[in-house]
C-alpha cells in the first residue's frame, strides 16, 4: 500500500549555551503537523516538545524563578504540565530542587508560566537536568505566528515577560513557534494495560470531517517494520492485506459525532514486534458490495492516521 502518512519532521535538537555559565536550555524543535496537537476538546491547543534545562557542573543553577512565555503579553494562553529534576545517572531530585516531588508551576493571565528553584543542586546529588513535559499553549483565535521562549534569570514571577532584556538574552531560548491553523487532530489515543500486552483504542471525532451521520466502514492496519501490512477483521484477527479484498473492522450506520475503535485489547504479547506502525482510517458508505471502494476512498482522501508506533 502506498504510504501517505502526514509528515513527521522533527527539526535538529535546538540548544543554548552562556559564556558567563554552562547551563544550557534545549528542546526539540517543535513540529506543525496536526499529531503534534491534542483532540479537539482543546481546540488549538497544542504540546510543546520537551524543554530541558541543564547544568554540567553543581550549583550553577540559581535559586529564583524560570519560566515560559508567548513573545508578546496576551497573546495567547500557557498550560503547565510535569516537572521532574535528574541527576546524570537518572536519579530523580525533583524534590531537592523544588521542595516537592511534584512541583507545580505558577500561571498568569498574559502567558507567562514560572516555577521557583528552592535549593542549588549539592553534591550529593552532582549537576541537574531539569525536563518540562506536557506544557501546553492555546494561543488567541486572531494570533496567526509568534513563539514561545523558555528563559531563565533571577527575577521574580511579575517580571518575566521583562527577561528577555540586557543580561537575559544568553538564557533564552525559542522552543516552540504557534501556528494554531494547523492544530487539529481528529483522535484521541486511549491507553491501557502492560507493555509487553498494550491496550490501545481511539475516539474519533468524524463530526469535525463533517461526516456525522453518514455510513462508514472502518479499517485498522499493522505494517511491520519489514514493510508486512496486516487488517483486522470484524472478529479482531490480523488478516494479511488482499488489495482485492481488503479486511475491514466495523461497519457503523449513520455514524455519531464521535466513535470508539478498539485496536489492542491487551491480550496480544507485543514482544518482538517492536517499531510496528498503527493505522486507523474509514472510507464512506457500507461494505455491502466488498471492501475495495471504501478502502480506496480513504486512501484517496487521506481519512486515515498512524495512530501509534509499538515499542
């Protein structure tokens, strides 16, 4: 089957390092493709990569506030997520630095987020890589560009919009750019069970495709990493793809805004099947008169997703 997967395209590790000190903040470039977004309950809302802020020796991390910012006030609104302190073996320190194992960060209302380092790394615990995870940004309707900036200084939360002047520019970084006419996607991945026997499911909001309503037929794919693409049939096996024939999974009538897909249900031992693409995609209308029509509708209009890598 010919791919034609939404590009995933990660940018080269973005990094900054001062002369006055080793610490350094870096992150991912941000992606603008819809799987770098959440569902559609958050509409233009989308995830910021994982921002890291390291240190290479102990102590140079100052107490004081850190932060997030949207480049200019009020354009847009910052969503905190997970914070988590580690030395260079793993260790979780989280609460030597914060004074709690869970710190949560401070929000205002002009899209700023701050966090406040309680104590210097020691050594005990050697230099500290600091990882914010899961921050989100839901910019204004009318915001069209911009970026978002992980900075560091010794100010206080009230002016962090102001650290981006003399003497703070070395400790700011661009981690992330809005671009909210591409934050959409249509699922939402459901997780469950172990590892080695995942359960994974995903709800579909196909009102947003404006196809509320009308008759699907619903396809879920497995393509091994030796290329092997395999359907699952309505009695949940994995059959091998027939491009004649092509297996489907469901069949909904007059289908609801929203539907539910079930893919794993954490009876199948995934061991071994490492780097194993998940796909989900529906075509219109019934497999009344073979599944061929509906299979190829959906490729052709592109209403299917790689859902999930098995790792």
């Amino acid at each position: 089957m010919k791919s034609k997967l939404l590009p995933i395209i990660f940018a080269s590790c973005l990094s900054l390092s001062t002369a006055q000190a080793a610490i350094s903040i870096s992150a991912d470039a941000a992606t603008r493709h819809a799987p770098n977004c959440l569902f559609s309950d958050e509409t233009n809302t989308f995830v910021l990569p994982d921002i890291r802020i390291s240190e290479t020796r102990t102590s140079e991390l100052n107490p004081g506030d850190f932060g997030l910012y949207i480049s200019e006030a009020n354009q847009g609104k910052l969503i905190a997520g997970t914070v988590k302190a580690t030395t260079a073996s793993g260790k979780d320190v989280t609460e030597v630095i914060f004074g709690q194992p869970h710190p949560k960060a401070n929000t205002s209302t002009n899209g700023l987020v701050w966090l406040t380092v309680l104590a210097r790394s020691n050594a005990a615990t050697g230099p500290v890589k600091i990882t914010l995870s899961g921050f989100r940004v839901q910019p204004n309707a009318d915001v069209s560009s911009g970026q978002i900036y992980a900075i560091l200084g010794g100010g206080n939360n009230a002016n962090l919009g102001s650290w981006q002047g003399a003497g703070i520019a070395a400790h700011r970084l661009a981690v992330a750019d809005i671009d909210p006419r591409t934050c959409f996607v249509p699922y939402r991945v459901n997780r469950s069970g172990r590892d080695t026997k995942p359960g994974l499911s995903i709800t579909w909001d196909v009102g947003r495709n404006q196809h509320k309503g009308r008759d699907l037929t619903v396809f879920v794919g497995a393509q091994l990493p030796d290329g092997r693409l395999f359907l699952k049939n309505s009695q949940d096996q994995w059959l091998p793809f027939d491009p004649e024939q092509p297996a489907h999974y469901r069949q909904i009538a007059q289908a609801p805004s929203r539907i539910d897909i079930g893919i794993l249900d954490g009876s199948i031992d995934t061991q071994g099947l490492a780097g194993t693409q998940i796909f989900v995609g529906y075509g219109l209308g019934s497999a009344l008169f073979g599944n061929k029509v509906p299979f190829e509708q959906m490729l052709n209009q592109s209403l299917y997703y790689l859902v999930d890598r098995l790792k």
